[in-house]
C-alpha cells in the first residue's frame, strides 16, 4: 500500500476586511457587550463559597410527610357496567 503526500497546497494570504465587514464586527461586539453577563463564574463561585458551612446540613428543609396507611385490603377490579334499560329518555 503507498501513500501519497501533497506538499503542494498552499495556505491561502489572510486578506484584511472590508469596511463592511469591520463594521458588521463592531456592531457585534457591541451586542455581545450589552448582552454580557454582569457577574463572573468566578463571583459566583466565590459567593457560594462564602454560604457555605460545615455546620449546616446539606439536606433539603422541607418536612418528611408519609404517605397514607396500607389496608392490606387487595385491589380488585371493578365490575363493567350492565345496562338494565331503567335509564331511558323519550325523544
């Protein structure tokens, strides 16, 4: 099996923008600016930090309630409707 290298593809010359171009880029950093989150990850991270304690439980606060009782009573289907005529309206 041979392998072949091309050694012949040249990069192509960077070409400057246009004034179009540019001023598409500084219109979208612009947006990127307004739109930028205030706070850092790293902000973030340090308020977190600053909550927390070893003291505290890391388990959430809202009381356990149970569910209801077992009757032990079993689950059984119900029976399918029979219809017996009684319920019959006039036109």
């Amino acid at each position: 099996m041979t392998s072949i290298i091309h050694t012949g593809f040249k990069k192509s010359k960077k070409r400057k923008p246009t004034a179009k171009q540019r001023e598409l880029q500084a219109g979208w950093e612009k947006l990127l600016k307004k739109y930028a989150p205030q706070t850092s990850v790293v902000d973030q991270r340090r308020e977190l930090r600053d909550v927390y304690s070893l003291g505290r439980t890391a388990c959430r606060e809202t009381p356990k309630i149970p569910s209801l009782p077992f009757t032990g009573a079993p689950c059984l289907k119900k029976e399918n409707p029979v219809y017996t005529g009684g319920n019959i309206k006039t036109i």
